[in-house]
C-alpha cells in the first residue's frame, strides 16, 4: 500500500467509511502479527495487539496526522502496544513466575524458528531485520531511519544474513 493510498485510507475512516479500516487491515495484519508476536513470544497476545491495533486506529482517528511513512508508522506503534502489553502483563505476574519456556511453547512449530532466529540477533538487528526483511525498507530508507551511512546499513544486513544461515545449518 502506498502513503497516498494509506492516507486515502485513514480519511475514509474520518469520514466514517469502514472500508479504509478494512483496507488497511487486509493490508497490514500479518506484518503487525509478526511484529507482536516478536515481541510478546505469545500467538493468542499477539492476536489480542494486531486486533487493538485497529481498534486504537479506528477510536484515535482524528489525532493521527497525515502519515509519510505508513510502514515505519505502523511499526513504532505496535512496537510500543507490545511493550505495553508485556508491562501490565509482568505487573500481573511476578517476575519470578514468568517461566520463558512455557512462553515459546505457545508458538506453533511454524513461528518457533521466527522466534529462535529473533533471540539470536541484538536489539538492533532485530528492528533492522523487521524493517527490511518484513517490512520490505531499502537500504536508503533504513539509513535515514537510523541515521546511520547507508554502507553501514548493508554491512549491518550481510551479517544478520550469515547468522541467520548459521542459525538454520545448525537446526538442520
């Protein structure tokens, strides 16, 4: 979806039209799930954020401004409605009660080599990879978001890459 049409979008729903709602729900939903699901190592939370994530769009409508970068946009907020989750979710429970494993064991076996790959990276390269590989950012746009040379970025690519083929020549 490109900013012109997602914006197109978020005025419908202005206008009150569920269509750009379900437009960018269609367009998005994996990429949000996969996002949370990251984060959270749970399938059914990550559920629960992709699902208020349209929720949070649809009641907050009117604040959120013309976005230039829809991906990048929708990105930092599942990423902070996640962080969010896993806070209230620890307030609940005691930090010596959440057991890691039984987190992952929730994932099905199609997402636990997603989960697996994604502890093996640093923080960085975990939003680097989403970004580029998920979100599908150019090398270019990558370098703006984090202010980083554009070569730095593509270094930082090559080696998320060789990790993760490390990663499945080990599990095989």
């Amino acid at each position: 979806m490109t900013q012109k049409t997602f914006n197109e979008c978020l005025n419908k729903i202005r206008c009150g039209n569920t269509q750009g709602l379900e437009d960018i729900f269609n367009e998005y939903y994996k990429k949000i799930y996969y996002t949370a699901l990251w984060k959270v190592h749970n399938e059914t939370d990550a559920e629960d954020i992709a699902s208020n994530f349209i929720t949070y769009l649809f009641e907050n409508i009117r604040g959120i401004p013309y976005i230039e970068n829809p991906s990048a946009w929708i990105n930092f907020i599942v990423m902070k409605r996640s962080i969010d989750h896993i806070r209230r979710k620890s307030k609940t429970v005691a930090v010596e009660q959440i057991d890691e494993d039984a987190a992952v064991k929730d994932i099905t076996e199609e997402n636990h080599l997603l989960v697996e790959v994604m502890n093996q990276l640093d923080e960085y390269q975990q939003q680097l990879s989403i970004l580029h590989f998920l979100y599908g950012f150019k090398y270019g746009e990558l370098s703006k978001m984090v202010q980083r040379p554009v070569g730095t970025i593509k270094s930082d690519i090559s080696i998320i890459r060789k990790k993760i083929m490390q990663f499945k020549k080990f599990e095989v």
